[in-house]
C-alpha cells in the first residue's frame, strides 16, 4: 500500500505527452480529429507505394474502422437493403468482379485489408443502421495473416460472434461465411494457414448451427484437397477471380434464400 502515494508522485511528476497520434510525415496530419460534425475529409488517393504506406497509417491511427469508407454511401441507398455483406477485400472486390450480384437489395461493404476488430468498429454503421434483413459475414483471413498484429483464435471468433449478435440484437439474421482456402498469403509469407482455416471454418460450422444461424461453405468448393486454393479461382492462391466468384455466387443466393425463408 506504501507503494501508491510513490506512483502518484511519479505520475504527477512525468512529463506531459500528446494523447493523439499523429505519423510523422503525414501530409493529413491537420484532419480533424476528436467530436466534430464531419469527421471524414476527402483527399486524393496515393499514387506511388510510398504514399500507399502513409495513407495506411493515416488510416490506423486516424479512422482505425475506416468508417469514412463508405459514409456517403450509406445516407444515399435509395431501396430497401436486403442483405449486407461485411468483409474484407475478398467481399470488397466481389462487387468489381460481379457488378450483377449486389443490386435487388444485396449491398457490398467490404474493406479489403480488414480484420475482424475493424469490422466490428464499423458495423453499427455499415450494417445496423442500414436496416437490412440479413448480413453475410466473411471474415478472418487478414486476422490469419497478422494484417493488424497478433490475436489469439478466441479473440478473433469473439469478435465475429459480437458481430453476430449485434445482428441479433437488431432483428437482422446472420450468414456466417467460410474462410476461404489459401495456402499462403503473398503479402504475409511467413504464414502456413490451412490447418488454422480449417480449425477456424470447423468453429463458424458449429457456432452458426448452435445459434440457428445460416452458414456458407465456399471453402469447400473452392478448395484442392489439400487445403489450398483450385487452379484458375483466384489471382494469388487468395483472392476470388471472376472464375472464383462464379463459383461463390450460386452458393451465396442459396445462403440468403434459405436464411430469408426461416422464422429464426
């Protein structure tokens, strides 16, 4: 107990430090931050791999969700939402591949690099408040690859579930979506993820059927036997070709027929 009055003294004493943090080098540095009333200013995207790398600073320190990603968007949906589909780049990138497959009701909000801890920063707003009737979930695989640093497998299932029955919670049913398969992340070599994507997927079976919810398994029709990728389905052993996602979308509108005719 003596102890205490010592680290008052310590911390009372410690120099003043800047709470925001701010990337030296950031061209953006002077956006605005703490509670204002527009917190997302427009600025041209990068042009060089330099840039790139600022501009992903920006981002985690600035708008760690990237909440501004889709904020215009979501004030000018002009028809019901039927069905939003949260992501990372593979759902990010299904809308470019398949334009077709998001109209009638069926949204993209996918954000390609994310993990799981940023999709539930964003999802109040990029699903909750968008009043859809039901949410595809796939994520996991840049939480795999360490994108945001390191988590435990409890921490990431976690944050799905939270995800989910936020969804609940709201009256919105719940698609939960395999992890694709990936032998490898080229961004990420160090990484051997077949078996974690196969404990992972085996969790997403298993939690969607004890809480009656829809599940996907694109991992099985797009995976070698081994685990990896099929030949010709994807750019990088892990991102969907338009090959990929023709494969993906008949399974994905069976998902969202039998979720949207249950009771549950």
């Amino acid at each position: 107990m003596r102890l205490l009055p010592l680290i008052a003294l310590l911390l009372a004493s410690a120099p003043s430090a800047s709470a925001q943090t701010i990337v030296p080098g950031d061209p953006h540095a002077d956006d605005p931050s703490g509670i204002v009333a527009a917190p997302c200013p427009v600025h041209d995207k990068p042009t060089d791999a330099a840039g790139w790398h600022m501009w992903n600073l920006h981002m985690l320190t600035r708008d760690y969700g990237q909440l501004c990603r889709y904020a215009a968007q979501n004030t000018t949906l002009a028809a019901p939402v039927r069905v939003v589909f949260m992501g990372d780049s593979i759902t990010d990138n299904w809308i470019n591949a398949d334009p077709a497959m998001f109209t009638g009701g069926l949204v993209d909000r996918g954000i390609s690099g994310q993990t799981t801890p940023q999709m539930l920063v964003r999802f109040r707003r990029d699903v909750i408040d968008l009043h859809p009737m039901a949410v595809h979930i796939m994520a996991g695989t840049n939480d795999l690859a360490g994108n945001t640093g390191a988590a435990t497998m409890d921490t990431v299932q976690g944050n799905i579930a939270s995800m989910a029955e936020l969804a609940r919670a709201h009256g919105i049913k719940v698609i939960l979506a395999s992890i694709p398969p990936a032998a490898a992340f080229p961004w990420s070599p160090d990484k051997r993820p077949i078996p974690q994507i196969a404990a992972f997927n085996d969790w997403l079976r298993s939690y969607a059927r004890a809480n009656g919810f829809g599940y996907v398994d694109y991992h099985a029709a797009l995976a070698t036997p081994e685990g990896a990728m099929r030949s010709g389905l994807a750019s990088d052993g892990v991102h969907p070709t338009p090959a990929g996602y023709a494969v993906m979308r008949p399974l994905a509108l069976a998902a969202i027929s039998a979720t949207l005719s249950t009771d549950k």
